[in-house]
C-alpha cells in the first residue's frame, strides 16, 4: 500500500527520523503522507487483523496538523529534525486537545487535560506531530496485583506483536506500536521497568533516563523519586533525537532544577566505534524465579552479545558484584508515594469528573464492576488505607536508604570499583536498582529466542551518563542489527 501513501521510494516498514525528513526534504513523501500511511496500518493490524491493540485512542486533528507543518516546511523550513514526525504518547501523558487522559481507567475515560504536560509542549515546539494516545497497564500497574501487563479497561490487552508472548508493561502499547509501524517513535513513562521491560519484549530501543532530565509535569504519577518519562524508538538514533527535544528544565518540577541538559544533541554521542572506547562491567547474579524460570534470561544469547562486545574492543570485566542487587528492598516508599500522588492528582481534577481521591475511585470502581474490574483493585485498596503518607517514619527512612543502597552501595560503587562506563544487564534485571537510584538505562535488541520471542540487554549507568550509555548502546546496535519486523500478515 506504500505507493498511495507516495511512500514507495523508501523503506517505510522501517525508516529512521533522519530518513523520513530527507524524503521530505526531497519532496518524495510528506507528513501529511506518512500521518494517513500510519493510521492505514493501525486501522488494518492494530484494530483489526492480528488485533496488537496498542492504540487507545487517535488525534482527529493529525492530518490538519501534518498539512500545517507541511506548508511550514515549504516556506520557512524544518524546525527540528522532528518536525513533521508522528509521536505516539503514553495513555497517562496529558494533553490539551480533543483526546483524553485516563491512565486506562474507566473512571477517567472523559478526562480532557486543560493543558499539555511539558514534555508535549517541547514536541509541539520542535514541531511533532501527536498522532495519538498509546495503551497501556492501567493506572501503570497500580490498580491490581493480578493484572496481565498491558491491559486497561478502558483500552482492552496489548499483544506482543511477534507472537503470544508477554508484552511488558506498562508502557506496553507505546513499544508495541513502534516495533508493529504504527509509529515512527513513543513516549513511555517508567517508575521500575516500564519503559525497559516492554522495549525488551518489544525488540526496541527505549531509555530509561536519569529522573529529572525530562519534567513529570503533566504526566499521571506513580511516585516522586522514580518516575520520568522516555523514548522508545526502532533505532538507538531515533531514541536520542526524540530525548534531545524531551529534556529540559521545568520551574514547576524540582527534579529537572539540577539538569543542564536542555535540548542537547544526543545524535553528536552516537559512534560506531564505541565499543573500542568503552570498560563494560558484566552482570550475571541472575535472579531465577523473577527471570530464568519465566523465559525472560536466555544464556546463550546473552553471551552473544558479551562476546561482540569483546570482540569490537571493549574492556570487558566479567561477573561483577553489586553489594545491594540482592538486598530484600522493601516497598513503603513506593506506595506511600503512589498514595499521595495520585490523590494530589485526581484531587485536581475538574468537578464534573466522578472521582477526586482513591476512596471515590474504588467506590466508582465497584459500581461499574463489569467494566472496571476485570482483574480486581487489591492494590488500589491497599494504598488507600496509608495514612499520613508523606510524614510515616517508614517513608523517611527508606527514602534515605533506598538512594544509599542503589546509589553508594549499587550502581555507583560498582562503577568506580571496577573502574566501568557502564554496567550491562541481560533483559531488564537492573531495572530496579537504576530506578531507586534515579539512574538512566537504555534497552537494546539482543536477538530473538528459539521460539521467537524476542531477547534484550540493558546498558545503565551513573546520573546524567546518557551520552555514554548512547554511544555504548549504538555501537553495539551497529555491530549487530538484531532488530526485525514482526510479521502481521500471519
């Protein structure tokens, strides 16, 4: 269907952002083109055929702003390499126009944001164009302890698009439209594992970045010391375009008043060399039942991968030791947090709207059973009943010690010990310990399993250390061109 979306002289499956706007450049496609190209593939294998159900909802207004910023282009030029480029967000990313901003909740399925997160506005700037609203786990996985990862009532199970495998979550339906084509890039946000988990699962690139590079403005919460939003993308070049518009500092989030990294250029960081430059440190303390038992960990691949690193020069340092990886963390922190969060944000809400704190949610949730609660709200309940949240003893001392540990006694001590650039985890198994301490991770494809499912590895590393882990990651991606299409037609 290429030549009547006049996409034909590209390889549109799988064009990159820096491809895309040369074809534009020349005048052989057009955002307007690639905006009506997308939604032709989702309407024929998100919404129908093999069903991926990544999309929770579509901006009525993409082809008028695709024509915009067409004729933008043809009077004054590109603002931005993402100028014309759709973007998919994340169903819990607020923004001011005709679609909503529920989180996947039922209760929330109206709410029209009376403004756009910060991380919309910098897209809108930079001249993307917001194609949509992604599905995802709804309330990103704080509603039910039983909950299938990318499932929401209000937009249904994300498939993995490679086959029936786990999809991830719970930015599952932002990687799984990328690696379909139903977008040229995402936004996911992440509190532990949600933008690395699916990427792994997905066979694309996602970052995890440093929290604070990128505002939480406007963005639902799950917690304050973890959360941060993220791109996800089918290369490790379109990840670092999309995160140089993301970032920046915001007067109204605390957490990016240290960041200087507003609109950098992580294309300048990306080296097919640099692996040669780089001392990896190897982690292999592979929890069984959380990762091997479940088919996540796959040795041989794994060792794969470690071996190209060697062989294209890096230092590798094989099996080194994180004092606290296998520490017994405990969980006050996070739903104190999701507590309060949630509650300051639905307290925020317009009064039309039917719930404005947790109790009301669970109330409105029972009496609209058959619709929002296919997998109960055990772990909705159980939040709400924390009192006080933000002055329990337990919320202080562990917000020390969950820095100290993943901090002083995790990432960082590793780093210095073993004199390492970055840290390399098979799937997403560092996921947690980077989270706690706020650290950034990048997910990169690593093969796909005898079964087909897809194979990932993660690279993390100190705050702020993106470019490094960038220049790591697209190296090791060049070197390897593990990433493939999966095949909807069957």
């Amino acid at each position: 269907m290429e030549h009547i979306f006049g996409l034909e002289k590209i390889n549109s499956e799988e064009a990159t952002i820096l491809e895309l706007q040369d074809a534009m450049y020349k005048g052989e496609v057009t955002s307007r083109d690639l905006v009506m190209y997308y939604m032709y593939r989702i309407a024929t294998f998100d919404q129908s055929g093999p069903m991926i159900n990544s999309i929770m909802e579509m901006n009525p207004d993409a082809i008028f702003i695709a024509e915009a910023l067409d004729q933008e282009r043809k009077l004054v030029g590109a603002r931005s390499p993402l100028h014309g480029i759709p973007v998919l967000l994340k169903g819990n990313i607020e923004t001011k126009d005709k679609m909503h901003t529920s989180a996947g909740a039922i209760a929330l399925e109206n709410h029209i944001s009376a403004k756009d997160a910060f991380l919309v506005q910098k897209l809108r700037k930079a001249g993307a164009i917001i194609l949509g609203k992604a599905n995802m786990t709804e309330w990103a996985n704080g509603m039910s302890t039983s909950m299938w990862a990318g499932y929401s009532s209000t937009g249904g199970q994300t498939k993995n698009p490679y086959g029936d495998y786990f999809p991830g979550g719970s930015s599952t339906g932002s990687a799984a439209s990328v690696a379909a084509n139903f977008t040229t890039v995402a936004v996911g946000t992440e509190t532990s594992a949600s933008i690395l988990s699916p990427s792994v699962q997905n066979a694309v690139v996602g970052i995890k970045p440093t929290v604070g590079l990128i505002s939480r403005s406007g963005i639902i919460p799950w917690t304050y010391s973890q959360d941060t939003a993220g791109p996800m993308a089918r290369t490790v070049t379109d990840a670092a375009i999309l995160l140089g518009v993301l970032t920046g500092k915001d007067e109204s989030d605390p957490a990016t008043w240290k960041n200087e990294c507003s609109n950098v250029d992580y294309t300048a960081f990306l080296d097919k060399d640099g692996l040669s430059k780089a001392t990896i440190g190897i982690f292999r303390n592979i929890p069984p039942v959380k990762y091997r038992d479940i088919g996540e960990y796959d040795e041989k691949l794994f060792n794969d991968a470690v071996a190209i690193l060697k062989d294209y020069g890096a230092n590798v340092i094989e099996e080194i030791e994180i004092p606290s990886f296998i520490r017994a963390w405990e969980y006050n922190k996070m739903n104190i947090e999701f507590k309060h969060s949630v509650e300051h944000y639905l307290q925020s809400l317009p009064a039309h709207l039917p719930i404005h704190t947790l109790h009301e949610l669970i109330e409105w949730n029972e009496q609209n059973t058959e619709k929002a609660l296919k997998y109960g709200q055990d772990a909705l309940k159980h939040r709400s009943q924390l009192e006080n949240p933000l002055k329990s003893q337990k919320y202080i001392l562990e917000s020390i010690t969950d820095l100290y540990y993943s901090q002083n006694m995790g990432i960082d001590h590793a780093l210095e010990k073993y004199g390492l650039d970055t840290i390399l985890f098979p799937s997403y198994v560092g996921a947690d310990i980077c989270a706690k301490a706020g650290y950034p991770s990048i997910a990169v494809p690593a093969g796909f399993q005898d079964n087909g499912r897809a194979f990932g590895i993660t690279f993390a590393g100190t705050a702020f250390s993106e470019p490094t882990l960038i220049r790591i990651a697209f190296a090791f991606e060049q070197k390897t061109k593990h990433r493939r299409m999966p095949d909807l037609k069957n």
